[in-house]
C-alpha cells in the first residue's frame, strides 16, 4: 500500500470539484491524512516514509508519531534547500535515515 501526498503550502483555490481545504497541508501531512482510518493498521515496522525536502518543524513531528507506531526508514531527498529539524531523528533508536 502507498500514501501520496501533496505538498499544499499554496493550495489551488477551493472549489466543488476538489478537497483543498488544508492550507497547512505538506507532503508529509498529506500522505497521512490520504491513509484515513488506515493509519494504525499500517505495518509500520515494514514502511519507507520518503520524503523531497527535510521535513518542518509540524511534518516532523507527523513522523515521530509513526515512528512511535512502529516507523523505522525514512528518506529525506533533499535538504540542501531547506534544513528542517532533522535533528531531532537522531534520538530516535533504531531509525534508519536516508
């Protein structure tokens, strides 16, 4: 099973035709939020989390949740152009970053 997600930081107008209603919604919120009530049935242990830019301050604490659910890769693409907390992973036991 995959989550995509979309980063809607500028999100189109909203309009009958489309849910776009999450000004605050990243890739990494997004993804989750596509999973429903899927979200705890996930076998996290066997999940790759990938993201294209370093998760913000809100996306990482999105992925700490599931990393409480059982989360342990994740792929950060990209974090030349922005520098999100990564940090923070680094005091989760057992995560493997990418």
């Amino acid at each position: 099973q995959v989550a995509l997600g979309n980063n809607n930081r500028i999100p189109p107008p909203a309009s009958e035709d489309n849910d776009f209603g999450y000004p605050t919604d990243h890739g990494e919120t997004s993804a989750i939020r596509a999973m429903g009530s899927e979200w705890d049935k996930v076998d996290w242990a066997n999940t790759v989390f990938a993201t294209t830019l370093s998760p913000c301050v809100m996306c990482t604490r999105t992925i700490q949740a599931a990393y409480g659910l059982g989360l342990r890769s994740l792929v950060i693409a990209e974090s030349d152009s922005f520098k999100g907390p990564e940090d923070q992973f680094d005091s989760m036991a057992g995560m493997r970053i990418v």
